[in-house]
C-alpha cells in the first residue's frame, strides 16, 4: 500500500473511479473496508464489549460491516445508531438491513438523549468504534455530534476510529470545533492529508492503512 498521503477530494475519486471505470460495487469496498478494519481491531485486542457508534453515512455503514465480523466471531458488538434509520441509504442502508435480518445487537439513540451517561457505563476493557462522520465532513458540527463527541472524549473506553476521527478536516488536520481523540485510526486507501499536520497525531493517535481492494493504479503516487 503507498504510504502518500490524499486529499479528500483524491480519496473520492479513487472511490468514483474504482466503482465507473473497474466496476468495483460500492458495497464490495465497504465491505473491504468493514472486515480489514475488524481484522485490526482483533489483532489490538478486545477484552470487553466494542460499541460502534454509527451515523447515516457511509462511515456509519463501515461500522455495521465492522459490527457483523466482529459478531461473527464471537465478540460482544453493540451497534450505536445516532440517526434515524429511515435516513440511511445505498451501501449503508443495505448493511443495516443485513444487520437486522441477522437480529442485530444495538439501539437507536435519539438526539435528546443523555450522551455523558450513555457512555458513562463503559469500561476501560470496552472498546468505541467511531463510525460517526467521515472524510467529507467540512464546515462546523452540527448538533448532536459536538455533544456525542464529547461524551466519547470522556469515556473511559479505548477508541478506534475509522477513516478519520469524527470532527477532524481531512485536509487540514483540524479539529471542526470538537474531534473525537483515538488511540488507533484505521484509514482506507492511504493516509489523510491533515494526518502530516502538527498536532494532528493527539487526534489519531496509531495510524494503520487498510486495504480495501482497489486496483493498484487508481492509488500509486504520480
């Protein structure tokens, strides 16, 4: 795998290009995505529960695949939905359908709930898969998530963070007024751009690059 890093608008074209010109379907790399994800986070060690904090995006439905491997071999995995499921679509929408016809484990948390107690319960053992907001998020957090965020800062659970940590910009490192501080990072593809800038690493923590099966040319350095 190239070690040089994207640009948000480089990563979505890897994926444009990837689904128009190869005819990879969209769902085959979340899938991708899902599983080598899910591979890591055994590897680091799982002790205790793994609660997967999913939004209606595509980072959410990477979440819901993490979630099904994870369940499938053996591990306590609770999805964490902060949405409502009527708003998931595509690649997402069909993994949470393949997550309920399977009896999924998870609930459905609305915005007026009390996010410090939720995560208040978990335990240093748990991990949280942050599957909240991906690489195109831009712009200050809409409400819930500055608050969902915080709460998951103040847990006392191990963070994973998948792509990117919910509330970081992609190209500049940035928080977007709140970022979810992890102690590993699975990204897809390459590294983020924002990954190089100073202090970003207090955010990421471990960067590890998951494969997820694009054809090589679409993502060796010019």
């Amino acid at each position: 795998m190239p070690q040089t890093p994207m640009s948000r608008e480089q990563v979505r074209d890897v994926d444009r290009r990837a689904i128009s010109e190869y005819g990879m379907p969209g769902v085959v790399l979340m899938e991708n995505a899902g599983r080598g994800a899910a591979e890591l986070l055994i590897e680091l060690g799982i002790a205790g529960r793994v609660i997967i904090c999913a939004g209606k995006g595509n980072n959410g439905g990477d979440g819901y695949v993490i979630a099904r491997h994870l369940q499938n071999r053996g591990f306590e995995a609770e999805v964490w939905l902060f949405c409502d499921p009527t708003e998931l679509s595509g690649d997402a929408a069909i993994n949470y359908r393949i997550l309920q016809a399977a009896g999924w484990a998870g609930r459905v948390i609305n915005d007026d709930a009390d996010f410090a107690a939720l995560f208040a319960e978990l335990q240093p053992d748990d991990w949280i898969v942050d599957a909240l907001l991906g690489t195109g998020t831009r712009g200050a957090l809409r409400p819930p998530f500055p608050k969902i965020i915080a709460a998951i800062n103040q847990s006392a659970a191990k963070v994973f963070a998948i792509d990117l940590p919910s509330g970081m910009d992609c190209d500049t490192g940035k928080p977007l007024g709140t970022c979810v501080r992890a102690e590993q990072t699975a990204t897809f593809v390459a590294p983020k751009l924002g990954f190089d800038q100073p202090g970003a690493d207090a955010w990421t923590g471990t960067v590890h690059v998951i494969d997820i099966g694009v054809p090589r040319d679409l993502i060796q350095p010019t």
